[in-house]
C-alpha cells in the first residue's frame, strides 16, 4: 500500500467532553457524488474509533502543504503529541470541528459503518463544504511525506 501515493486528511471528531480530537488519515476517499458520500477506515485501537462511535459525525480536513507538521503531529497518540505545535479549530455548521488553514473541509454524518478486521469504514454523507482554492496538497508516499512544497 506504500506504493499508492494519497493526499493526507485530519478526521476530525469531538471527545467524550466535546472537544475537537484529530488523527491523521490517508484511508479516505469518495463512495459517490449524488448524494455526496465518501469514506474512511479507521483502526480499532485509535481514540477516533471510540469518539465516532459515540458522535455519528466526522470532519475531513484535506492537508495543504504547509501543514505537514500537523500530519505528522496528529498521527501520535494525544499523550506524545507535541504541545508547542500551533493549531485552531472552528465549529463547522455540522457540529463537527474544522482544523483551520486545510485546503478543504468536509463536515459529514455517519450514514453506515463496516466491521473488516481490526478496521471500520465509516460511510459518511456531506453535509457541509469548504474549499480554498490557492492551497496544493501534502502527500505521503512510501511512508514518507511527500511535498514538493518544502
Ligand atoms: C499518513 C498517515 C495516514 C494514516 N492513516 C490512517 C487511517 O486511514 N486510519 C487509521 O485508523 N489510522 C491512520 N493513521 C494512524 C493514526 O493517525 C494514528 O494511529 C493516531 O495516533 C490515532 O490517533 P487517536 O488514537 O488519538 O485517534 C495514519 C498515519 C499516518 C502517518
């Protein structure tokens, strides 16, 4: 799977407090366009699992270039994350939190899910877009970042 370059996502979700939690992700993709539907795996061992499971809502916050220290920052436990890391959320109109500076946020509500292995896929619909055009997108390949922005 190494060899299948991807651009990197944030899915963002809310604590069992409500506070915005974020964890790196490169399973996503879209399932259709009417209605617009997408997807994302996410491992049975990671706290997004469990905030999903009790919320219904994710956030997908596409990765610009220049943020290349929040993938790697968000794909560390919360307890090993770096604390001097700089970052702000807004609430999106979906309830969902939105990771500011993204090149694109999608807001969704779990429609469906799928137990495979140590995984679930998360079915979500789109209920809420943003877009800034004049970002370019972080990749990752071969287990490394990829960003011809740096
Ligand atoms: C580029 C990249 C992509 C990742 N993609 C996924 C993914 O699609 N699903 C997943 O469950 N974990 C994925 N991870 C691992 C999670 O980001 C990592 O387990 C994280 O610590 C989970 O945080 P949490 O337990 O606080 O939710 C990825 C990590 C990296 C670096």
């Amino acid at each position: 799977m190494g060899d299948f370059a991807t651009g990197v996502t944030v899915i963002t979700t809310n604590d069992d407090d409500g506070n915005p939690h974020s964890m790196t992700a490169n399973s996503f993709t879209s399932v259709c366009l009417d209605p617009p539907v997408v997807l994302v795996c996410v491992a049975h061992g990671t706290n997004t699992y469990g905030f999903l499971e009790s919320t219904g809502r994710f956030g997908v916050n596409i990765l610009s270039q220049n943020q290349q220290e929040l993938g790697a920052l968000f794909a560390r436990k919360p307890e090993d994350r770096d604390e001097g890391v700089q970052y702000n959320y807004t609430l999106g109109e979906a309830g969902v939190p939105i990771l500011e500076g993204s090149m694109v946020f999608f807001g969704c509500e779990v429609l469906d899910s799928h137990v495979y292995g140590d995984h679930t896929i998360y079915i979500g619909e789109v209920k809420e877009m943003l877009r800034n055009e004049s970002k370019e997108p972080l990749m990752f390949f071969r287990s490394r970042w990829y960003n011809p922005g740096k």
